[in-house]
C-alpha cells in the first residue's frame, strides 16, 4: 500500500456477483452488502442495477455490484447484453477488479457452462459453490478441492441462505483482490478445430476498440461471444455493423461446408465439462422423489393446482384490496392530525395552506401508497423467493400469450385491481423491456380501487335501487359490468398494442421451475424495503410536486370581492342569531358556498370552463370538467370535489345523502337535468379508461426512464376514453335513452 | 425417432437434433440439452400449454409448440 491508487480511499474496487437465475444470488449480495445496498439503474435500459459494499480484511470497503441472473453471457437484446457489460466491462459500465459466480451445486454441470465463459475473458475470478447443503438431499457429493483444481480458480462452498462459508468467501475474495493475477487461469476450453480457430480470428479482427481488447484471451473470449450473439435480427445496438456482417458470413460458409459455428462453440464447453464432471461430482443413483416433486404434483395439477392458484392469487389480491385499508385509514388520520396541528401553530394565509393544503397532504399523497406497495413487494419476494412465480407463469402463459404478455404479467394485471402504483412497481419481476412496457400500458385500465367510491356515487345517485327479474340488483350488476368492461378494454388493448406499436418477437418460453425452498425472510424484507425507497425517493417527488401543483390550481387566484362578501353575511349572521347550533349550521353552509365560489373562480375552474366545449360532446358540464381536473390528484378525489364545486363542502363522500341529491337536481339552463344515467354511464366510461392518475404517470415515468411513455399513456387513454365516452352517449340518445 | 412433445409424461429420451429458429436452438443448447443429452418429460400441463422437462437435474419449462421442433430417440 504504497501508491496512492491502491489506497481504498482513492479507488474504491469493484467486484461483480454474477450467477444463474434462481442460484441464491441475491440472497448472498444481501447477506454480503447488508442494508448498504441501494438500487440503481442500468445506463440506456430499464434494468435495475443493485450496489452495496462490502469490507474486507486487506481490501478495505469494496463495491459489490449484483449483474442480473443469466445462464449465460450471449445475448440478443440491450438488456441481456448487460451480463457481459458487467463482466468484461465494456462500455459504458466499468472493469470489476474481479467477479463472484454463484454456482448452484444442485445443477453443477449447468452452472459451470457459465463458469466457462467467465473464465474465458480472462477475468479475477472467484466461485461460490452455493447450496451445499443440498447435495446430500439429492444423492450428490461435490469434490470442492478437484472441482477448484480443474478449473484454476478458487472454489469456497456455502449456503447462502444459512450464512456458512461466507467469512471463508469474504477471505478467499480478498485474496483474489489482493493478487489478481493469482486468480486469472486462463481458458479452459479454447477452439482448437482449425475451422472454428479461423472463425474466431476473423471476428475478433472486427471487435471495435472501445471493447478494449487488451489481451488475447479477452479478445477471444469477445469473438466467440459475437459468433454466438449476434444475427440478422438480434437487438444489440453496442455492435458495429462490420462486425455483425463478419459473423454473418462466416455463418454462411460455415453453413456451407455443413458445420454449425454455434453448436461446435456449445457442445465444446459442455463436452469439457461433462468430461471433467467424474473427477468433482459423484452422483449416486436412483433417487427417490424429491419434495419439489411431491409439492408439484398438487401445486401444477390440471384442477387442484389451478384451485390452489386462485387461492394464492386471492389471497394477494385480498391483501391489497382491504387489509392495506386500516394502514392506510391509519395514514390518512396521522397525515390530517399533522395537518390540523400545523393550521393551528401556524398564522393564516398563504404559508399556512402552503404547507397544510399543499405540503402536508403531498406527502400525505405519496405514503398512502405504501402500505400496498410494501404488501405486494412482500409477497412478490415470497413467490419469486420460493420458486412459486416459476410456476405462476407456467400456469398462466397460454392466456397471457394469446394477448401478447408474458406469464409473469399475471401478477401485475391482478394486481391493477387494487392499485396501478404497485402493479407498475410490480412489473420489474418481467425481464424483457418489451414485455414490461406492454404490461405498464395496460395496467392502468384495470379497475383500481380508486374507481370505485366514483363508481358508487354515480350509481347511487343516478340508477334504482331494483332488481331484475326480483333477484339481479340494477345497482351490483352495473358495478360488476365496470370490472368486466375495464378488464375487456385492457385485454385488447394488449392484443392491440403488443401486435403494433410494442411489438416484440415471440420469445421461446424456456423457464427454469426451480426446486421449492423455504423464502430467506432478510433477504425478502430488504428487498421490498429497497423497492420501496426507490418509489419514495424518486416518484414520491415527482407526486409530491403534482399535488402541490394542482393545490395551487384550485386554489389561485383568491378573489377578494368573494371573501369580503361572504364576510359581511357571516358577521351579519353572527350578530342576528344567537350562538348556537342553527348559528353554527348557517355559517357552515356559508363557508361550503365561499368555497364552492371560489373553486369555480379558480384556474382550474376556469379550465373547466375553458374544456366544457371538449367535454359536452359526452354530456358533461364546466362543473364535471373541474370534478375531472380534480381527479388527476387521485381519483377518488373526484367526489370532494364536486362536494365543493356544488357547494356542499368536501367533506363529503359517495355515501353522503347530500350529494347524491344535489347531483339529481343539477339542471341546464333550460331546466333538463344534467346528470341522467346516460351521462352516469359516459362518466363511468371514461372514469373506466382514462389514466387521469398523476400518481400512476410519475411511476411510468420513474419506471421507464423517459417522459415518453408516460405521455403516451396519458394520451392515448385519454383519447379512448373520449372516443368510448361519446360513442356511449350518443349512441344512448340516438337509442331514445336520456 | 419422436419429438419432445409427444413423450409419454415420466418417460425418458435421448436428445437427437434441435430445429426451430436460432435463438431457440441456441438458448437450449446453452442450458445443456445437447444431442445425446438425457431428457425426461416431467408432466404435461394443458392449461398453460406447457411441458415439463428435466435435463441435467434441472427443470424447465417448453411451449407444446417449441417442443415439437425438439427430435428425440426415445426409451433410452
């Protein structure tokens, strides 16, 4: 530790953990990193990148980075091609000082396949045989020191889920640190076939050289990984077009001459390993069937694992839709205590509602959601954790793939019903950008609870409590018609959108049904606890500012005229009656009038004004119009509002007499009323489909990284919300309804 | 010679040759099935349309459709 670059202050180093999907992976960064964790993102893709450090004997505090589970380094899209970024560090992501492979000992030949490719590119290099514990279980033994040997590097078995050997990991990685070359055995499998020797050169003549082809190996190591990636119709945008014409033809020739490049490259790692595989792995014969079988035989059943699905599904669903009520309940009580403390500390004017109205209710906007989103991270982690999710999309990908998602769509979709916030959030678990850009589209047409006291207020107040036939409920079935209407909707919009705009190659569905374990409940906590920091910090604000904004839209300009008007009533009311409770109950209806008043003169009851032209194609006033305006804060938001619009005061809500009455007597200037259950049923549409939910545009936004998604589905929604509300009522009057 | 998704479930076969499309192929390749590679079919689950494969102790799932293009010998 002489020079000032290998001081640990100066240059912090970095060491990659790679692996398998469903290997431990992340279950061994938790236990490495702790809680200094903290998700990031990928530069130009839409995949997090999770980063922690860790603290080494003689390294000090190195960064540990988590490359996304892969079974190996080819790839054919800009997300998959992160694994070799990561590892080669290739541009824009940075050299790792060394890497961690995290070898399933369960699935050892497989696992090393990968272990292959890594060593190629010539890398510092450290395995962690995970899951000993296993082996016993399933008839295996695994000879550490041999397998460590053949492959000329260090070889430290634990179990990541129990904590073992990771002091034994830590040490061995340090070393490695300390003496990279050490750990740097160079390939063990190179292409000797004068054939596919001439291939690689050729290639790796055309590696462009930014990749940085300091040595052979590496150069190697990169030319065989072209020969496998790249095609006509890969998505590698990284890859020089000379370089995929090269691959191309060598492909050709070799087609010619009636080889296959790739296969000779696969089936000369495997036969390296399966040759090898004797001198490390026993494998003792027949084993009886395991508990993942005996689970499996129930859980994938044609009729009872189809039964335990909708339990399970029910239960999330459940959880989201009313055991999250009492936090929340919980939440908005707190947030209106903290409120109510801060008017009464606080001088009245404009600071005093600045903070209330706007701050205190923003952030009141922003954690209401966690109770959802913490419930439904929590059981993602337990699914994806205990090998369930797997199965999850198995059972789902007929249907899902007849609508162009993936299986694993299921999961957000179901949970849209709830809420789209964490249904969104929820769309991480799919790996394919495409697929998660489909699947956040649509979530938000589902009919989330939000909808719902809309839904209940307009079907109160504007349809007959009867029943059809004396048993069918007008009102229920009109409600249970919503969902199957917004569920239609959101299904063709997929089919619609997946076959257009988001289309995307029909990938081969080749998942791995990893065997059932016990979920490591750390690890699912800081995970989900992680995830929800990532909203708080980085949607939470832009919500925030959203609410903050609409407040002074409501709320601007103050006009004087009104206050001193309503001023002078109350006053005279004060001095005419004596104080009591019909004193009290005049100035409460004065102030809901002021504020009804000033609402309307407000900017956004101007706009409503100014959108009455676009909204009364579908039967809607100005006063509607601000009701919308105010349902982009959230849309339950709707009924408040019009409370206030209507003069009845905001603390109202769709069970309240006051409002269903004041919507049925709500009149034209030519005395027809306003609110017939033909515009009912339009507001309903358009309440259906439009995303007027700045909470679920800040998340698309978070999500995807770029305003031009969530533009997009404020857009197009809108647009078919209009189309679909106007069609309903004008259709209904050409019909001769309202 | 059959393909994979004509197997009888719990029935074991020899892997013979891979067709379809070259992401397809490759990708199993790269998760070890090879030609002269053992592989079990697991079960047949028709609601999802999908099949269960065991190779190399592992488990992986493959569309009815795709696992036609997968030639097999089978009763090895």
């Amino acid at each position: 530790m002489t020079t000032p670059a290998a001081s640990p202050t100066l240059a912090t180093r970095r060491v990659a953990i790679a692996g398998n999907p469903n290997t431990g992976k992340t279950t061994l960064f938790n236990r490495l990193t702790g809680l200094s964790a903290k998700v990031g993102n990928y530069p130009g893709v839409t995949v997090e990148s999770e980063s922690g450090e860790v603290k080494l004997a003689r390294s000090g505090v190195v960064t540990v980075v988590d490359v996304p589970g892969t079974y190996s380094l080819t790839a054919r899209s800009a997300e998959e091609q992160i694994a070799i970024q990561a590892v080669c560090g290739l541009h824009p992501l940075e050299r790792p000082d060394a890497v961690v492979l995290v070898v399933d000992a369960t699935q050892l030949t497989r696992n090393l396949y990968l272990a292959l490719q890594i060593i190629e590119t010539d890398i510092p290099l450290v395995i962690a045989l995970n899951m000993v514990d296993m082996l016993g279980e399933l008839g295996q033994e695994i000879d550490a020191a041999a397998l460590e040997r053949e492959l000329g590097v260090r070889v430290v078995p634990i179990s990541a889920q129990h904590g073992e050997g990771l002091d034994a990991l830590r040490v061995a990685l340090d070393e490695v640190l300390a003496s990279p070359d050490r750990a740097r055995p160079g390939p063990r499998w190179i292409p000797s076939d004068p054939r596919l020797r001439a291939d690689v050169d050729a290639v790796a003549r055309e590696l462009p050289a930014i990749w940085k082809l300091d040595n052979p190996r590496r150069r190697d190591a990169l030319a065989l990984w072209a020969l496998l990636s790249l095609d006509e119709n890969d998505e590698l945008p990284d890859a020089p077009a000379k370089l995929r014409e090269t691959v191309l033809a060598r492909r050709r020739a070799a087609a010619a001459d009636g080889r296959e490049i790739e296969a000779e490259i696969i089936q000369g790692r495997y036969a390296w390993i399966d040759q090898r595989a004797p001198k490390f792995l026993r494998q003792r014969a027949s084993v009886r069937e395991s508990r993942t079988d005996r689970v499996d035989r129930l859980l994938l059943h044609p009729a009872l694992g189809f039964a335990v699905f909708l339990v399970v599904m029910g239960l999330v669903f459940q959880s989201l839709f009313s055991w999250a009520d009492p936090l929340i309940g919980l939440i908005e009580t707190a947030v209106g205590a903290v409120k109510e403390q801060v008017v009464s500390a606080l001088p009245p004017g404009f600071f005093n509602d600045l903070v209330a109205e706007g701050l205190i209710e923003g952030v009141g906007s922003v954690i209401v959601f966690l109770p959802q989103i913490l419930l439904l991270f929590f059981f993602i982690g337990v699914m994806e954790d205990s090998g369930y999710m797997a199965r999850v999309a198995f059972l789902m990908d007929r249907l899902m793939k007849s609508i162009g998602l993936h299986g694993r769509a299921f999961v957000p979709m179901m949970s849209g019903f709830a809420c789209a916030v964490p249904a969104i959030l929820a769309t991480r678990t799919m790996e394919r950008q495409r697929d998660r850009m489909l699947t956040m589209m649509v979530v938000p047409l589902m009919t989330c609870s939000a909808r719902l006291p809309v839904y209940s207020l307009l079907i109160a107040a504007l349809f007959p409590p009867d029943r059809i036939f004396g048993v069918l409920p007008v009102q229920g079935l009109l409600m249970v018609a919503m969902y199957v209407f917004s569920t239609l909707v959101a299904l063709i919009v997929a089919a619609v959108l997946g076959r257009t705009l988001i289309k995307g190659k029909s990938v081969p569905l080749l998942l791995e049904l990893p065997p059932y374990r016990l979920p490591h409940w750390p690890s699912v906590l800081a995970q989900m606890w992680r995830k929800t920091r990532v909203f708080l910090s980085e949607a939470g604000t832009v919500i925030l500012a959203c609410t903050v904004a609409m407040w002074l839209l409501l709320s601007f300009p103050r006009d004087a005229q009104i206050d001193e008007r309503f001023d002078a009533q109350i006053a005279a009311v004060n001095s005419s009656l004596p104080a009591g409770e019909e004193r009290d109950e005049r100035i409460a209806a004065l102030e809901n009038e002021r504020a009804g008043e000033a609402l309307r003169s407000s900017y956004g009851g101007r706009l409503g004004h100014f959108i009455e032209p676009a909204v009364a194609p579908l039967g809607f006033d100005w006063k509607i119009g601000i009701g919308l305006l105010g349902a982009f804060a959230a849309r339950e938001v709707f009924v408040s509002t019009m409370g206030v619009v209507y003069g009845i005061g905001e603390d109202v809500d769709e069970e309240s007499v006051g409002l269903r009455q004041r919507i049925k007597q709500e009149a034209h200037a030519d005395g027809r009323p306003i609110y017939t259950p033909l515009v009912g049923l339009a507001l309903m549409v358009f309440f259906a489909i439009a995303c007027q939910c700045m909470s679920t545009l800040a998340v698309v936004k978070r999500e995807t990284r770029s305003w031009t998604w969530p533009t997009f589905l404020f857009v197009y929604t809108g647009a078919l919300a209009w189309l679909l509300s106007f069609a309903v009522f004008q259709g209904g009057r050409l019909l001769g309804f309202g | 010679m059959t393909s994979l998704d004509l197997l009888n479930p719990g029935s074991t076969a020899r892997l013979v040759s891979i067709g379809g499309d070259r992401a397809f192929r490759c990708r199993l390749m790269e998760l070890g099935l090879l030609p002269g590679t053992l592989v079990r079919l697991v079960r047949r689950v028709d609601v999802g349309g999908v099949l269960e494969v065991e190779v190399r102790g592992c488990r992986l799932s493959v569309r009815h459709g795709e696992a036609r293009h997968v030639a097999v010998e089978a009763g090895a």
